[in-house]
C-alpha cells in the first residue's frame, strides 16, 4: 500500500487548500441528502398526524419546506462545487505526476532507456496516472466525507430520536458496510489489475497494427496481428465482466446494510413510540436519515473494486521515486572554453573488458575532431559518457573548466549538445521541430539552420516552415529527417557540439555542404565527431583514432 501512501501525498501537496475545500464541499453534500431526506420523511409523517388529529391549520408548514428547499439547493450548489474543486485539484496534481514521471524517466540513465519500449512509457504516463486519480476521489475523499457524516448522524439520532437508535443504525453501516467493502476489494483486486492490463496491451497492439500496417501487410502477418488484438480485446473484456460482478455484487450487498439499517431504525423507533418515549414523526425521520445514509457507498464501494488497479498503477508510476534528486548546478561557469578528457575509463555494467582504457585528449574552442577507428571500438560510447549519460568509471570530462559531473542537468545542456545516431521527430510542422531546440528560435534562425544543414530546398519544394510532417518526421527522407534534427541541433548553439556519423547516408556533394554548413554556423564550438567516411575525416582538423 505504499505506492498508494505516496500518491495519495503528491495529490494533497498539490493544491491542499482546494482539496480541503472540496472536502468540505463534499461534507456539506452527504450531510444535506441525509437531512433532505430526513427532514422530508418526518415532515410528511409530521404533517398526516397533525391532519388526524384535526390540528391541520395551527400545524406550521413554512418552516419545514423552507428548510427543505435550503438543503436541497445547499446539495445541488454543493454537489457542482464538491465536483469543481475535488477535480481540478486532483487533475493538477496528476498533471504534476506525469512531468516527474517524465523527469525521472530521463534521469534513469540512457542503458533503461534504450531498453524501454516507447508504447510501455506512454501506458505509464497515461493510462497509469489517469488510474490515480480514483485513489483521491473514490477512496480518501470519500471515506473522510462518510466518517464525517456518519458522526453527524450520529449526533443528530442521539438527539432528536434516542441513543439506541443512533448507535444501531450507524454501527451497522460502520460494521456491515466495512465488511462487505473490504471483501469487495479482496475479491476485485485480480480482476482490476487483470481489466487495466488486458486495457493497455490492447492499445499497445493496435497501435503496432496501425502504424506497422504496410510492413504486416507486405509480409502476410496482417491476419497473425489482428489475432492478436482481438485476444487482447477478449481478454480486456471477460476481466471488465467479472469486475463488473464484484462491484455488482457490492452493490447489492450493500443494499441490504441499508436495509438492515432501516429495519433496526424502524423496529427500534416503534417500541419507542409504543413506549411514548417519542412521537411516529421522529420515528419516521430515523428511518429516513438511514435510507439517506445509503449515499455515503456509492464512491466507496467502485474505490474498493477498483483498489488492485490502483495500486498496481501506483506500483509502476512511483517506482524510483525517492532517487531523482537533480544533479548539484555550477551556477556562474564559464560558457566556452572546449572540451578536455582525462583519463577516462568505461566498463559496461558486468562486463570484464573496458570499452574506454584511460583515454586522454582535448578539443579547443574552433576546433574540430574526429574520431576514427573500427565498429566496435567505442566511438559512440565516447560521445554518450561525454554528454554525461552514460557514467564513467575513471578519469573525468571539463567543458571550459568545469566537471560535467559538478554541472546541473540545465547548465550542461546549455554547453554541450549532442547529435546521436537515431533522432527523435515529432509529427507537427517543421517549425515546430525546430523549436524543441530552445525557446524563441525565430523564422530567420530557423531557415539560417536549415540552410546549414542543405535542407533549405527540399523544405522550401514542401511548403515552407509551416509544411506538416507526420509521425517521426514522416514525409521526409532518413536522410532528410536526419538533417532535420542537425539543425534543431544546432540552433542550440552549443560551445560543444558531439556529432555521430552527421553525414551517415548522404552522397559526397550534400555530406561536404552539411560539413561545410556546421563550421559555417558555429564557428567558435568544439566540435567532436565520430567518423569512418574519408569526407569526415578531411573535414577534420585532426583525427583521434580508437583501437
């Protein structure tokens, strides 16, 4: 239950005010349908015995009607302002939950994120955290306003019918009510995990149905993948049925607390009228003040249902929540200065060979290197641990000065970018890309960019910055999303700027001119780049060979 604990304390971090305000709203809600009710079923009793007995004209109907028309406004004002407050508090706090979600995703390290599968990220930022949200509203919130109520019947019994009373109809509902809504969370807990689950392996597979549909068409796997969805869909159902079971079977077993509630309100109530202990009409307001308490079950009970979805979500979104403290800044380094390596040394984890063996070397300001040698001996590693996502084992990196190790996440990136070998687009235009860089890039900054990276034309021959692409840069070429990203890159405007294999795919001629481009548009950046073609390696200034 922890993951739910931790949950349930982001949410009420969020926006405490408001979430106690809606709190009380929902208090103030429960409490006038049991009044309502109350005060309508001894007003009707009131008013036929006071006919009866013939005192219908001094009988004072005014104020009874008055107070039932103020409770029910008071329930419908409330209900509107309960729903307001309590949601937008809590869809704050889950949009909160999904930055940190994404933020610790991207403090994990880069081996777990290339291990990731980009449909489970998204089920986690999504599905997971959209089934948080009944932690707040049908659970905590809930249980708060049915305590508070129920003492509140209590007190109104204990006064206005007698002791007995109070504490048989409120302790039926406190101990009946407890024990079917406990068993109903036993009984949905596999269900629940089983329906979210089944849920999101049905959207994972559909989603590659759809976007994979050409390749499986192509290669007669369409039938084996639709297969597949409809399993998923099959499965997603028969657990949502026996859900549906549970929370059913709740329902009614909860139905027959409120009738045994009313039963003991009017077996108790009649001998005390018999006894002349109290008139038929307080009689009739403790039968309806428990028929009213029935509305404190509704939210629970689908809460407890749903209790195993929710803390299996919980388990999965607050995983490594406790190890995301941000990185110590170097507020006021210098913001040039090169790139300088000294004695750096990788392993993989539970590897014996070292990629990296005490390699040393530095790249000035204005300068360009590259980096040659075999698949195999490193090159791309190099650039990772020097970008700081990949940790090192020995030996240190300095840009102008200052340990990566010692930059915040901001401050490093504000220095030194890096251009990896697969890039991610977005579907949206080309200007939009482009401004992922940083904020404010101008149409002059972004067409100078695309001019550095020969992309200008083909932009221009599509429509221009406002020219839509689809998902992943769909409707340009690989060579041409990859220049995409080269720009976005460089509108960074980096003091170090890490390049794998820039010109990787592109004839001679456009692989010079991109070349010729990144020195023309940074200048004064230190740049890095791991090469195996001649065009590269003339480009140079000088080549670092890896062995």
């Amino acid at each position: 239950m922890r993951p739910l604990w931790q949950v349930w304390r982001l949410i009420a971090r969020a926006r405490p005010g408001v979430l106690v305000a809606g709190l009380g709203l929902e208090v103030v809600v429960l409490a006038a349908g049991v009044g309502l009710l109350g005060l309508s079923g001894w007003f009707i009793a009131a008013t036929g015995a006071a006919g009866l007995a013939g005192l219908g004209l001094a009988f004072n109907v005014f104020g009874p009607a008055a107070g039932v028309r103020g409770l029910a406004i008071a329930r419908t004002a409330g209900r509107y302002g309960e729903r307001l407050l309590t949601h937008e508090a809590v869809l704050s706090a889950l949009a909160a939950l999904r930055v940190d979600l994404l933020r610790r995703q991207a403090a994990a390290g880069l081996e777990q994120m290339l291990r990731l599968r980009g449909a489970v990220a998204l089920n986690r930022m999504t599905a997971d955290v959209d089934a948080l949200d009944g932690v707040a509203l049908r659970l905590v919130l809930p249980f708060v306003a049915a305590l508070a109520v129920l003492g509140l019947a209590v007190l109104l019994l204990w006064v206005a019918v007698g002791p007995e009373v109070a504490l048989a109809v409120t302790g039926i509902f406190v101990v009946a009510g407890a024990g079917v809504l406990w068993l109903t969370a036993r009984l949905g807990a596999a269900p629940s995990v089983q329906a979210e689950r089944a849920g999101q392996a049905l959207r994972r597979e559909a989603i590659d149905m759809i976007r994979a549909r050409v390749e499986l068409t192509v290669h007669g796997r369409m039938a084996d993948q639709r297969a597949r969805v409809l399993a998923e869909d099959a499965s997603a159902r028969a657990a949502a049925r026996a859900l549906d079971r549970v929370d059913r079977g709740a329902g009614l077993a909860l139905a027959l607390v409120v009738a045994g509630a009313v039963a003991a309100a009017m077996a108790l109530g009649g001998a005390l009228v018999a006894g002349g202990a109290i008139s038929g009409p307080v009689a009739a307001l403790a039968v309806f003040v428990a028929l009213a308490l029935a509305e404190i079950t509704p939210a629970l009970q689908r809460g407890m249902a749903e209790l195993g979805r929710m803390r299996d979500a919980a388990g999965r979104v607050m995983e490594g929540v406790e190890g995301t403290a941000a990185a110590p800044g170097a507020e006021g380094a210098a913001t040039g200065g090169g790139i300088e390596v000294s004695a750096l040394t990788f392993r993989r984890p539970g590897a014996e060979r070292t990629v990296l063996d005490g390699l040393s070397f530095r790249v000035a300001p204005r300068e360009a290197v590259a980096l040659a040698g075999p698949s195999g001996t490193g090159k791309s590693t190099l650039l990772w641990v020097l970008a700081g996502l990949l940790p090192a084992e020995a030996g240190e990196v300095r840009i102008a000065g200052a340990r990566v190790g010692d930059l915040g996440e901001a401050d490093l990136r504000g220095r030194l970018a890096l251009l990896p070998q697969r890039s991610a687009l977005v579907a949206g235009t080309v200007m939009e890309n482009l401004a992922l860089a940083r904020d404010g890039v101008s149409e002059a900054e972004a067409w100078a960019a695309l001019t550095a990276a020969g992309l200008d034309a083909v932009i221009r021959d599509k429509g221009g910055l406002g020219a839509t692409l689809g998902e992943a840069g769909a409707g340009l070429s690989g060579g041409e999303q990859r220049r995409l990203a080269l720009a976005r890159v460089l509108l960074r405007r980096p003091a170090v700027l890490l390049l794998d294999e820039p010109t990787e795919g592109l004839d001679a001629a456009t692989a010079e001119r991109v070349l010729a481009g990144i020195r023309d548009f940074l200048p004064d950046a230190a740049i890095l780049t791991a090469s195996h073609r001649a065009a590269e390696l003339a480009w140079a200034d000088r080549v670092i060979r890896l062995v």
